[in-house]
C-alpha cells in the first residue's frame, strides 16, 4: 500500500426529536472521557429552538464546538427544496441560515450539509460565493446524489469553480457489523481511493 492517511469521519444527526436526553448524554460523555470528535449536523433553526427550549445543552454544545471536540455542518435555517428555486432565492437562504447560526452564538458551519436532497450541479458557486470550505454530498432523505469511485472529490461546477466534498454512503455507527468489517473496509480503501475515507453516522448516543 501507499503510505496514506485514513480519514475517519463521525457524523452526528439532530433533529427536533433527538436533542433532548440523549444529547445531553453524547456531550457529557464527550466531555468526561476522550471520545473522537464528531461533525454535528444541525440547521438554524433547530439551534434556535435548541437555545430557547433547553438552553444548558445549547450552551454546553458551544462548549464542545469551542474546545474543538465537535463542529457544526450544515448552513441553512430551515431545509427548502433548492433544486426547484431561483438564484435570488437560495441567496436569501444562504444570508438566514447564517444569521441564525450567529444569533444562537455560533459561527457558521464552514462545511454545508444537509439532511434532505437539495444541492444541483451549479450549487458549487453559491456556497463558494458565502464561503463554504467544503460539502457533504449525501442525502440522508428524500433523494440521492451520484456516486463515484471515490468519496472524496473536487467538485466542480459548470464554469470551473471547485469545492471540495465527500460522496460516500455513510456506515452505521450503532451497527457492530460496521466495526466487526472495518479491516476489510479500510483495506478497501487503502487499495482503490486516493484520499482513503470512511464516514460513521448515527443519532445522539446511539453508537456502538
């Protein structure tokens, strides 16, 4: 094998019905013991009413952000269908997302996400123009996006403009098959991928 790196990437999902004990479990965890740091995918919205409804796990998930234990993806206030609006449009929800993530004391995710389908072939120059670092390319409802042969990729938009982004299926992280197989997974990897990545998700605390 060529001497590479393998990325391991930990994706926690929230959603409205997830952000209550279990997530104030996940974050006490991370913070009593060493635990790898996960990549938070949480909308505007769902902070805010995070902040309003239960402001001790809002504060302690700024905690975590700030002690670099966890990170926010995402980018929106609220998931529209992009794929079916206009430029103008998706800029205004570009511009809230933005303000949202800052009034619930954060900064805004460098890396955008998203739980449901939504991102098209000239998107790339949208999250460039309010500058995104970086994309996950998968739908984790309501749609897909394509597949190569390999998960990290340049993706670049009609007129050149380039993002980097991650297209790959993400493993179960509440699944012990997915760490029972990981040698043949990361072997896998090593021998086809340029960047070897493999990416675990779940719901708070519920890993294996």
């Amino acid at each position: 094998y060529y001497s590479l790196d393998v990325h391991l990437l930990d994706v926690t999902l929230l959603a409205p019905t997830t952000v209550g004990k279990s997530l104030t479990t996940q974050l006490e965890h991370a913070a009593q013991v060493y635990s790898p740091p996960t990549a938070y995918l949480a909308c505007g919205e769902l902070l805010r009413e995070l902040s309003r409804s239960h402001p001790q796990r809002a504060s302690m998930l700024q905690a975590a952000v700030q002690q670099r234990q966890a990170c926010l993806i995402g980018g929106l206030a609220i998931e529209r269908p992009h794929a079916l609006m206009c430029r103008e449009q998706i800029a205004r929800d570009f511009a809230r997302g933005r303000a949202a993530y800052q009034a619930c004391g954060f900064e805004p995710p460098r890396v955008f996400a998203r739980h449901t389908y939504g991102l098209t072939a000239d998107s790339v120059t949208m999250l460039r123009r309010w500058g995104f670092e970086g994309c996950l390319l998968v739908a984790w409802a309501d749609g897909s996006y394509p597949r190569g042969a390999q998960p990290k990729i340049s993706w670049e938009a009609p007129d050149g403009t380039f993002l980097s982004a991650l297209a790959t299926d993400a493993l179960d992280a509440a699944d012990p098959a997915s760490y029972l197989n990981l040698g043949w997974k990361l072997g896998d990897a090593l021998e086809h991928q340029h960047v070897p990545t493999v990416m675990f998700a779940h719901w708070p605390n519920r890993s294996c």
